[in-house]
C-alpha cells in the first residue's frame, strides 16, 4: 500500500521542524513559577489520595493553592504590564 502525503502551501510550513519557536520558549518561561507552583499541589494532592488529611496536609494543601493564586496573580500582572493595558 502506498502512503500519501500531500505537501504544505507554504514554504514556511515546510521549515517547521517539530521544535518550539523562540517566543514560545519564553512564554513557557514566563509561565514557570505558576507550572512549578501547580505541580507542587497536584505533589501534595496525590500524596493525599490515600490517606485522609492531617493538620499539618491541611496547612501543606492551603500554602500550595495560596502559591498557584499568587503565582498566577504576578503572571496576570506581567502578562498585563508587558502589553501596556490595564485590568
């Protein structure tokens, strides 16, 4: 059986090689303290799914969800900041 494979329109379609493009890079930088601070839960989320919560992974779960709103509050104002625009 013979494949078909139709080719792109552009050549610009054409020079994709599968990598992330220079500003995709640095939006994923960007968004690196949120990403860290949102695995750090889900760490404490699924270490809590067996088990029921103590004091102490009541306080571990509240700190790590006051770290993802902060997080995502300073990429919100960053994210505000670099484009010029108010919220």
């Amino acid at each position: 059986m013979k494949s078909i494979i139709t080719l792109p329109a552009t050549s610009a379609e054409l020079a994709f090689d599968g990598e992330p493009s220079d500003a995709e890079l640095e939006a994923i930088e960007r968004e690196m303290p949120l990403i860290a601070a949102e695995v750090d839960l889900l760490d404490i989320e699924i270490a809590l799914l067996d088990r029921p919560a103590a004091k102490l992974d009541e306080r571990r779960i509240r700190r790590a969800r006051h770290r993802v709103v902060a997080a995502r509050r300073d990429l919100t104002n960053r994210t505000t900041a670099l484009s010029g625009g108010a919220a």
